[in-house]
C-alpha cells in the first residue's frame, strides 16, 4: 500500500455525468487510468446542481433538466505523483474543467488496518 502523509497535491475534474469515453462514463475511466498509474487514491462524486463553460444549470431539482448532473472526480497524491497523470487527462477530458490544489494528507490507511483495536494504541494517527 502507497504511504502518504505530508505535502500532497489534489487534482480535481470537473466534468458531466453523461461524459463518455469509448461508451463508458469518462469518470470511470479516469478512476482506471488512476489505479493503473498507481495513484494513492480517487473517488467520484456526484453534485447536485451546477454549470460551467457552457453556462447551461444542470440540477436534480426538475425532472426535466435532471440529465448530465456535474461530476467532480478528486485524486490526491503526490505532486510528482499527479503531474505525471496529467497528460492522460490532456487526452481524456475535452470539455470541463481540471484544478490542482495543494493540500497536506494528515492520515491515508486503507480497510482492515488497525482492525480489532478499540483504543488509541497502534493507531496510525498523525
């Protein structure tokens, strides 16, 4: 497992549920090609009303205009890490928008550490 505490850099994606690439959701395929450059981690996130370069507002509120809901997709790693990921990104996101923000990671573990433990004791706190 990838150890990360300390300086990091989250890279966020901005873009719409709908987005596709190769007929399937392009936040899907983001997350792949993240895991596969072994990227400490990203998870999706669907918003609830939103607009961006097109200044169109999708939101869930109306049946009508409840298609195409924004996407955020937030990998943190490394800056080393992140930089390298971004020409994947060049190829993959045609419309919407990709920030990176600098940010420190104060605790990273996985599921199943520390398990059985109900104190403090072995704890993996920073």
């Amino acid at each position: 497992m990838t150890r990360l505490t300390g300086s990091a850099l989250r890279l966020t994606v901005l873009i719409g549920e709908n987005d596709t690439w190769h007929h399937k959701p392009l936040y899907t395929e983001i997350v792949h090609r993240a895991h596969a450059a072994g990227l400490a981690g990203a998870s999706v996130f669907r918003g609830i009303e939103g607009f961006g370069a097109s200044s169109r507002i999708h939101t869930s509120r109306l049946l009508s205009l409840s298609e195409d809901l924004p996407v955020a997709v937030v990998v943190v790693d490394t800056e080393e890490r992140v930089r390298a990921f971004l020409p994947q990104l060049d190829e993959l996101v045609t419309e919407g928008m990709v920030t990176l923000d600098a940010c420190e990671v104060i605790r990273y573990a996985g599921r199943g550490e520390n398990q059985g433990d109900s104190g403090m004791k072995g704890k993996n706190w920073l």
